[in-house]
C-alpha cells in the first residue's frame, strides 16, 4: 500500500489540506538568522562606517540639495515587523542630515515606483510612519513619474546599445541616497536605481521576454544576465556622476525568514560594494541546499503577492506569482526538470482592481483570448500599451499601474513554459479563467497529482514548497 501524508497548502488567503504520496520531499525554509537588537544604532553605525565611501557628514552641508529614494510598497511581500526599516533608515538619515546643517526644504523623498502604480500619502505612511509623511508635503515626497518627460535625463547607452533614462535627482542632486529591502537576490544593487527610477525606454531593454534565454533565474544575482546588464548600467551612472566628485550612497537591508520578517543586517556606501555584502547574508538566510531536480513540484500560490499589496490580485498576478516567485526561485537549475509538471494551487478568479490594474483587463479580455504566446503579444502590442494616452493619464493621476506592466509580467512566464511539459492549477474556480492563463484546471491538489503521474509514471519524484517565507532552493552541484 503506497503511503500518504496530509499536507496544508497555501491557496488564496486560506490553506486547503491535501492527501499527498508519502515520497514527496517537503522543503523547509532555513531557520531565521538572529534580528538585529537595536537596528536604529546598527544604521547610524552604517552611515558613520560607509562602505567605499566617505561618511555622510563629509558629502553634504548647509545649502546641499538631497534626495532620499526608497523601494515601494510592493517591497517586500510578506510585511516585515514594524517599525518598517524604510522608515527607521529615513529617521535616522534625516537626524544625520540635520546634524550636518542641510535644511528640511534642502531634502526630498521619492518613492521609487518605476512602472509600478503610484503611492498616495496614507499609502506611504503604512511604509514611512505618519510622522515622516506628515512631515515632508506633497511637493518634497512624491512617486517616481516614468512618463514626466522634464524630470528624466538620458545618460547615454552602455557598449551594448543599452539606453539609460533616469530621474533627474540622480544625477542633479548634492548628494542621492538611496533606501532598500532586499528580502529576495532580485532586489537592491543597482537594480533598485536602473529600474526603480526609469521609464520604459530603459526598462524595455531588461524586462521583454528574450528568446533563447538560458534559464539562470534572477535570484542567482551572481549568474543572472539581467544582473549583469544593470549592473553594465549603473558602470555609465558611476562614470557620470564621477565626473562631478559625486557618488551614490545606498543603504540596504536584509530580512530573515520569521513571520513576520524581522531586520538582519544593514550596509551602506557605494553599490557595488554594499550589495555584495547583502547577497552573501541574503544567500547564508535563504539558501536550502537540493542535491537534484524533481519530477513534479507543489506550490501553494498566497493572495499577497508583490503587485496586489495594497491592492487585489489577478489572473495575471496569479501566473505571475507562480512562475515568477515559486517556481522561479532557484539558484543553478529549476527545481523542476525540463519536461517536469508544476501544481500551482490558487481558486483564480476574474477579479481586477479596477483603479490599479486597467491594462490588465485588456490583455486578459482582448488579447488573451486569441493570443497567449508572449515574443508576439510584447511585439504587437507592448508599445501600444505603453503610449496610450488613457493608460499614461491613469498611471500618471490615477494609481494605475503603467499600461505596459501586465506585458512585462507575461513575458517573464516565456522561459517556465517551454522549460515545464505541463502547468496545472490546482482548485481553480473557474476553468476558462485557468486556460486563459495558460493552465490546465483541476477542482484539487489530488486530482492534478494523479494526472502528473499518469502522465510521468507512478513513482515521479514530488517536492512540495510551503510559503511563507520566501527561500530558494540551491539545485544540484555548480
């Protein structure tokens, strides 16, 4: 008699409970690196003892004109324990600041938002605290504009032919911090400027889908292309800024793995340098070490994914999520072999924020129905979506998302679905909102299961990767 285990796998907001073959490996997540005791003096430390950098008191004086830039609220996905460290770091950067004779109407905060929807204040507020977003009105914090021609500044091209297209408090500013979570490899670096304080014209050459990609994820940063070509990027920023005796200042931070996430470790200084520092206790907190790939992976898919927070999820956000941050979390190889099957489980409604997510409802309602392949959909379409007038007018004014993000999102499931024989949705309420999608239905975890080995053979290897937290699975030997 094959043996079974019952198992509580995330869907939605809620868990349902699975019967499933006592061979699958479930992976734990690493236990959680110890937090920091008093984060606000380990930050002020930072900033006395900058990486490769000279100390704040040094850059700026009375008179200097500052910019503070900081992740969004899309960062990160599960919240961290407050006080949020956005709003730690921004205190104490500020108490520096005023220490060293800049002026309150010297300094302004910009959320950096890149073609991700805007922010309003209270909004800000869950990230900064009230009495940060009190403090500085409307005119001194503010969200990034990609689409405010007069405050972007094009820098050039990298060898490649790589345009780079900023806001212009990058380079125009005394002195430019930037404030950062890195709870996954993909974030922080240079890709928190390269792309957090773009515009499409720069972003588009980093985030199309590319055909015949190798497959090394984005959260292998010391593998990854796309790393490798912001990283290009932010040489042209350096040698720029470089002519002026100026020099970015980013102060990172990395989470560990409780629930809710708590602050492990701090850097600050020049980029290059401090991110190198948080990719090694990035990878010590989240790295689980998997001798080889499997046939068939679970993966419960949560409601709080990175582009719903604050907001509602989506069908779009749904394969998103799976692709992109389940299945996609990986160093060296995928979790799943090429030719495996993955069960995502969610209910998958056709449900949209209808002041967030407009252009999402067109490729879903329009486009999708008649095309799913995602080279052609970002061809055809991923210049239309982001120069229409309506969807730069509710990006802009209206909290929407940019009209081409959805694009982006969909182009970043290319590689999972030529690299994966089969992708089934596991409790999908709807079967043509599935389909639509690009995954085959099933009304439970047990019923795709039973397809996937009839489809494999009876003794396909299983994992099942539980979440929260995010971590990522090593994959074989380098």
């Amino acid at each position: 008699m094959t043996s079974k285990n019952v198992s509580n796998i995330v869907y939605g907001d809620r868990c349902l409970t699975a019967t499933i073959p006592g061979r699958t490996e479930i992976l734990q997540p690493p236990n959680p690196l110890p937090s920091l005791a008093d984060p606000a003096d380990v930050i002020r430390k930072a900033l006395y003892n900058p990486l490769d950098h000279d100390p704040v008191s040094s850059r700026v004086g009375p008179g200097s004109q500052v910019t503070i830039a900081f992740d969004d609220p899309v960062i990160p996905q599960f919240p961290m324990k407050k006080p949020d460290f956005r709003e730690l770091a921004i205190t104490v950067l500020l108490e520096e600041l005023e220490k060293a004779g800049v002026a309150p109407k010297d300094i302004r905060l910009i959320c950096a938002n890149a073609l991700h929807r805007k922010f309003t204040n209270g909004e800000l507020s869950t990230i900064l605290g009230e009495k940060i977003t009190l403090r500085f009105g409307p005119n001194r914090l503010y969200c990034h504009d990609a689409e405010d021609r007069d405050n972007l500044v094009c820098l050039g091209e990298t060898e490649r032919g790589f345009e780079i297209v900023l806001n212009r408090a990058v380079t125009e500013s005394d002195q430019f911090f930037y404030v950062n979570i890195s709870s996954l490899p993909f974030h922080g670096g240079w890709k928190s400027i390269m792309v957090g304080l773009s515009s499409f014209h720069s972003i588009r050459h980093h985030h199309r889908p590319f055909k015949g990609a190798s497959g090394k994820s984005v959260m292998d940063a010391r593998r990854s292309a796309f790393q490798k070509l912001l990283w290009e990027m932010g040489e042209v920023v350096d040698a720029e800024l470089a002519k002026e005796n100026k020099r970015l200042f980013t102060i990172e931070s990395v989470l560990n793995t409780a629930q809710p996430q708590e602050l492990i470790a701090v850097y600050a200084g020049h980029i290059p340098s401090v991110h190198e520092k948080t990719l090694d206790i990035l990878y010590e907190q989240q790295v689980v070490e998997v001798p080889e790939q499997f046939d068939v992976g679970i993966f419960g898919i949560p409601d709080q994914a990175y582009y719903a927070n604050l907001s509602l999820i989506n069908p779009i956000l749904v394969r998103n999520q799976a692709i992109s941050y389940s299945f996609g979390l990986y160093h060296k190889r995928p979790l799943i072999r090429e030719g495996g099957i993955a069960i995502f489980a969610h209910p998958c409604l056709r449900q949209f924020h209808p002041l967030n997510h407009p252009s999402y409802v067109e490729l879903f309602d329009r486009i999708l129905p008649e095309l799913q392949d995602p080279y052609q959909i970002w061809d055809f379409y991923a210049e239309d979506f982001s120069h229409r007038p309506e969807y730069i007018h509710k990006y802009r004014y209206a909290y929407a998302f940019h009209g081409v993000h959805p694009l982006i999102l969909w182009g970043q499931g290319a590689f999972a679905f030529g690299h994966l024989s089969r992708i089934f949705l596991a409790g999908a309420q709807d079967s043509n909102v599935a389909r639509r999608i690009g995954f085959e239905p099933f009304e439970t975890i047990e019923g795709a299961l039973a397809e996937a080995e009839a489809t494999l053979g009876k003794d396909c290897s299983i994992v099942h990767v539980p979440m929260p937290p995010m971590y990522i699975p090593s994959v074989g030997a380098d």
